[in-house]
C-alpha cells in the first residue's frame, strides 16, 4: 500500500518543529515526509535583527537543516513555493510540482508596507537571512563611505528605523551596541551618528506594559537612540523619509522598515479564504473547507477567545502550533479525534543590545535589565534544545550570559 505522503511547506519554526515531532511520532514505515524550503538551512528568525546590526556571528543564527532533520526519514526539496492548489492537492515549486495527502504551510512572513509610498522600493528590511545580512555590510558600507571622501554627504550616517513594535525596538538596540564599535575602527566620531527610531502611535512598543515601555525608551536614548513617536513616516525616497503632520525630511542614507508584517503572498495567490491576509484556521489548525491542509506561524490567523482578537505573530506561537499539529495529522491518518490548539503564552522578552534586556514571563512577572537579557538567551537555547538536542546548544547556543 502507498504511504501517506506530508509535504510541508517552508523550515522556520513552525515547519522545523512540525517536521521533527513528524518524525518523532511516525515510523518510516507510517508516512513519506518532505519538506521544502528556499534554502538548505533554517535561520533563528527572532535574531534577525542581530545578524542585521552584526552584533552576532551570522552564521550562529542558521542551522544547516541536515545537522536536525534525518535526511534518511525526511526528503528535503530546497526549492521556492509558487502557489498552492488545495483542491488538486498539488504545490507549484518554481521549479516543478509536487502533490500531497496532508500539507502544511510554514511560510511565515513578508514586511507590510501599506501602500507607503517608496517603502517597498527604498527601505531595507529585517526579513530574511540575506534581507538582514545586506542590511549588515550596507552599515558597514556606510563608514567606508565616510573614510574614502564622502564625510559631508548629509545622512551618511543617520540610521533611520522605521517602527518602534518589538522588531524596531530590538535592532536600534543593536545598533546603538555596534555603532560605537564601528567609530572606533573607522575613526569617526561618535557625534556623527545618528539613530533615529519613528514611530506612529503615542508610544514606543504600544500596547505593552507601560513599566516595562519606559525602561526601554529610557535605556536606549541613554545609549544615544533618538526617538520620534507619534510622527508617522508619509513617505521613503533613496535617501530621505518624510514624516510628520509638517511633512519634516530626514535625511537618510540607510532607512530600515520594521513597520509591520504580513503573511506570505503566496497564500492570496493560492486562493485560500484570507482575514487580513492570514488563513482563518479552524481550532484544529486548518484551512477552512480543507480537512487535510494545516496553517501554522505568522500564516495563520488563530483567535484569542478571551480578548476575541488575534494573537500576535510570534515564533513561540509558531513552536507550540508545531506539536499540535502534528498530533493531528497522526489522528486524522488513524481516524482518530483531533486536538484543538490552546496556547499557552509564557509571556514575551525582548533584547535592547548588549547587556540590556526587558520584558514579562509566565503569570506577568516584570524583569529588567541582566535578569532579562540571560532570561532571553534561555528561551533561545530552550528553543534549540528542543530542536536539536544539547548538541545544539553547544554549537548554536547563546549560554554565555553577555
Ligand atoms: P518563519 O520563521 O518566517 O519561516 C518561514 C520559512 O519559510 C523560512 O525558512 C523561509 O525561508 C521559508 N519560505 C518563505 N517563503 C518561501 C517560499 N515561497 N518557498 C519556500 N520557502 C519559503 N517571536 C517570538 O516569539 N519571540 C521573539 O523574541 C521574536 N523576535 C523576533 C525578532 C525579529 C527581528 C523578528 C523579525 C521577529 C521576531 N519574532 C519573535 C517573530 C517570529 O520570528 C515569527 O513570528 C516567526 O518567525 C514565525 O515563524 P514561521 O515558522 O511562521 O515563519
Ligand atoms: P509590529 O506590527 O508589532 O510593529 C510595527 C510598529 O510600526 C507599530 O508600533 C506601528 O505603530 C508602527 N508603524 C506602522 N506604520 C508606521 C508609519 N507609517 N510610521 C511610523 N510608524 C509606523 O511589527 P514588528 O515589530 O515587526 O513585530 C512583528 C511581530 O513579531 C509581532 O507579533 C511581535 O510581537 C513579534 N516580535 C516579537 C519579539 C519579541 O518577543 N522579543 C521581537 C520582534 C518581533
């Protein structure tokens, strides 16, 4: 009898983690597993914004999928999805075709533009590997310029992030650490540098506990960040952004986009039933009216029945969606009875460079500064633990406190 075939679509977290519990629960015997993704590595998404400001050695960030996932029990496609088509349960690679009896799509995320004229064409984004790599010799680049006759260019070295939610917030935190260090080798003083952070709303990182929100602002202007909050940015050319109610120009020579997200493209594409571009999944994590496509991550819009608003995107989100779809899959294959997905939120961290941390865990508990920064790296290495064992954290792992 031919086996189950799950195709899975794209290995960040909510792919990886579904395809090692996959492997975890069903013998080779049981299902053919293959998972496809752009590329043969898995990137920490949630250090992007280190590998972008170069405050960490990129290529701890990226794990080869191979080092994880038994290429003996599971087929790697490295190859990039150009649409889906549930009712002939068929995926289009761009480079050939696959099909499929249970799919689950991992694709993740795209930055949101919202029609901002110039952004998509001039900003730089947090968005991938090599979307945050460029971003790190683009900075780089920058000083170079200074040293080799370009001192006087206005905004040379004005660093513009656009959006002050958890991604803004974590990488000028980053770059008011590296930006110090590049003076230093570049021979340019300090007071050349600017780092701006704009944001819409009233406050930096709204929504958030408003402790917590004023420990950050304060840590990072201490560190040189120049805030402009509620100031929206109307506006991003080559080397400016225009914001404001008074149309004020910034100069810039690098502008970074953090101003929000969306789902992959490739779920519209595909002709799914979209909630502000997310598949509104069911409690089992599917598609609406396709009992055996599953969406998972920042492709999927999963309510909160408490507050009856969505939960934000987020990797510990996409972790524990992993489990439980692949439980799922196992039920359906048996005709057993599915799960429904409860999340269980452990609270949010978030790194402001350096030493230099803050955030909520568990029932609410606030903490601040070392205690939040080692709080940070635990969750980190928890999350490779799980994935690959202590192996992985001992080639991957950030288990030095600073
Ligand atoms: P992703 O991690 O985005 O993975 C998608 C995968 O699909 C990638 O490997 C990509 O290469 C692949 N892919 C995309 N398109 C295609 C295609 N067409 N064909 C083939 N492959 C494709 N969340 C937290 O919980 N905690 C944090 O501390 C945190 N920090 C963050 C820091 C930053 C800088 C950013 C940007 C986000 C952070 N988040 C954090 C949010 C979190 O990273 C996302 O919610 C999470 O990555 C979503 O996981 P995912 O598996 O859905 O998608
Ligand atoms: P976001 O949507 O959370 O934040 C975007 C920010 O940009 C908002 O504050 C918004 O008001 C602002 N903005 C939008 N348009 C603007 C404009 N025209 N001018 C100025 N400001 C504008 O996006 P994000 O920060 O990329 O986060 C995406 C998801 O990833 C969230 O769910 C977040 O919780 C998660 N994340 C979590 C962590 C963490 O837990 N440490 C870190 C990074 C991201």
């Amino acid at each position: 009898m031919r086996k189950p075939k799950i195709v899975l679509l794209g290995a960040g977290y909510a792919g990886m983690m579904t395809t090692k519990r996959l492997m975890q629960q069903l013998s080779i015997e049981e299902a053919e597993i293959i998972l496809v993704n752009k590329h043969n590595y898995h990137y920490q998404t949630t250090w992007l914004h280190e590998v972008a400001a170069g405050t960490i050695d990129q290529n701890q960030s990226r794990i080869m999928i191979s080092d994880v996932i038994d290429p003996l029990r599971v087929t790697l496609v490295e190859e990039t999805v150009e649409k889906i088509n549930p009712d002939q349960k068929k995926v289009t690679l761009q480079n050939g075709e696959l099909d499929y009896d249970y799919l689950v799509v991992g694709l993740g995320f795209e930055k949101a533009t919202f029609g901002i004229p110039g952004m998509a064409e001039h900003a730089l984004s947090i968005q991938s590997f090599d979307k945050s790599r460029y971003i790190r010799e683009h900075i780089e680049y920058q000083f170079s310029r200074y040293r080799n006759g370009e001192k006087d260019k206005e905004g040379l070295l004005t660093f513009v992030v656009g959006g002050s939610g958890f991604t803004g917030i974590e990488f000028v935190g980053e770059l008011a650490e590296k930006l110090p260090q590049l003076c230093k080798e570049y021979d340019v003083d300090l007071s050349e540098v600017r780092i701006v952070n704009i944001e819409a709303a009233p406050t930096i990182l709204p929504g958030f506990d408003e402790a917590l929100v004023t420990y950050a602002r304060r840590s990072l202007e201490d560190r040189g960040v120049e805030f402009k909050i509620g100031t929206m940015i109307k506006e991003c050319t080559k080397d400016s952004v225009i914001v404001g109610d008074d149309n004020e120009e910034i100069k810039a020579e690098t502008i970074v986009w953090t101003g929000g997200v969306q789902a992959n493209a490739v779920l519209g594409e595909s002709g799914f039933e979209l909630t502000k571009g997310k598949v509104n999944v069911d409690g089992t994590l599917r598609a609406p009216g396709y009992e055996d496509v599953f969406i998972l991550g920042d492709c999927a819009w999963v309510m909160n029945q408490e507050t009856g608003r969505p939960y934000p995107p987020t990797a510990q989100i996409a972790i524990q969606e992993a489990d439980i779809c692949a439980e799922n899959i196992k039920a359906l294959m048996k005709d057993e009875p599915l799960k429904e997905f409860v999340f269980d939120n452990k609270g949010t961290v978030a790194s402001l460079g350096g030493r230099h941390a803050m955030g909520t865990i568990f029932d609410g508990k606030k903490l601040y500064g070392l205690s939040a920064k080692m709080m940070k790296h635990v969750i980190d290495d928890r999350y490779l633990f799980m994935l690959g064992g202590p192996r992985l954290v001992l080639k991957k792992g950030k288990f030095r406190p600073f």
